[in-house]
C-alpha cells in the first residue's frame, strides 16, 4: 500500500522541503526501535535529526512548531528533541492512528511528548527570553478580526452600533 501524504518542513533553515512516505522510507536505516523508547509502540520510525539535517536547520533556530492535519500545534524547544523519532509506519503501512506521521519524544523536558497527525514542521528563531520558553501546545484558535469585533466579550451577542 502507499500514501501519498508529504510533511513540508520550513522556517529557519537553508533548504525548505517537502518530504514524502517514499522517501521516509528510503531515509530510514532502521535503527529506531519506538517500543525501546516507548512502551507498546511499534512500526518504522525516522529519527527527527535524520530529516532536519537535509533542510540545514539554522543554528539560530530555538524551537520547532510542529502542526497537525487536525490544527493541533506543539511548539517545543530543539534541546528537547535529542531522541525524537517520527512513526511512520506499522504493520508494513502507513499509520492508521495518528496518521500521515506521528513525533514521539523521549526522555524529552516538555510537556507534549506525543503530537499526531503532523503535516507540517517549523523552524522558529525566538530572542532574548523567549528563545528559552518551554513546549506549549493546543489547538490553533483561528478568528478573523473582524469577527472579533462583531462579537461582544461574552462571545454569545453580536455587538450593537
């Protein structure tokens, strides 16, 4: 069976990229055992470091915001990410839960140690005090300003002009 889902991986870093199950696939040496580092879980993984090394993640880079086909986002520190892997694949096919990809982090500091569905992952360069925020996660809360403005605080009444 093949997918033909792509993970698009951008921000601060030399060479944005769009990668492919094939090609996860073919980048994969084997060596992440997921049940080694989380209990119950099994398939093909790809190291994280595996696909950020082919996108050149610049050295100013202090987070990755990793965002779900379901508009869940985790926003975690790269120091974190030592042993992070991305499931892939089980029983010989794309992933069923969690689907197209689905970062696991070991032995990770932050808070959100398993983030589904991701479609997409970003480089953010943060300065000053925020270059050392911890992970944060939650769904994306998507309102247009003008919306805002039509609704009064309690969210329930359109506002009267």
């Amino acid at each position: 069976m093949h997918s033909s889902w792509t993970i698009e991986v951008y921000g601060t870093v030399l060479k944005p990229a769009a990668f492919t199950y094939e090609e996860f696939r073919r980048m994969d040496d084997e060596t992440v055992e997921p049940e080694k580092w989380v209990s119950g879980v099994q398939g093909n993984a790809l190291r994280l470091w595996v696909l950020l090394r082919r996108v050149g993640l610049r050295v100013e880079t202090t987070h990755l915001r990793f965002l779900g086909a379901d508009d869940f986002q985790a926003e975690i520190p790269v120091t974190d990410l030592q042993d992070a892997f991305l499931l892939y694949r089980q029983n010989g096919r794309p992933l069923k839960k969690g689907y197209p990809v689905r970062l696991y982090v070991p032995q990770g500091d932050s808070n959100c140690l398993n983030v589904k569905s991701i479609v997409r992952v970003e480089a953010v360069a943060y300065d000053g005090a925020d270059a050392k925020k911890p992970a944060s996660f939650g769904f994306r809360n998507i309102i247009r300003p003008e919306e805002l403005l039509r609704r009064d605080l309690s969210g329930m009444a359109p506002k009267q002009r």
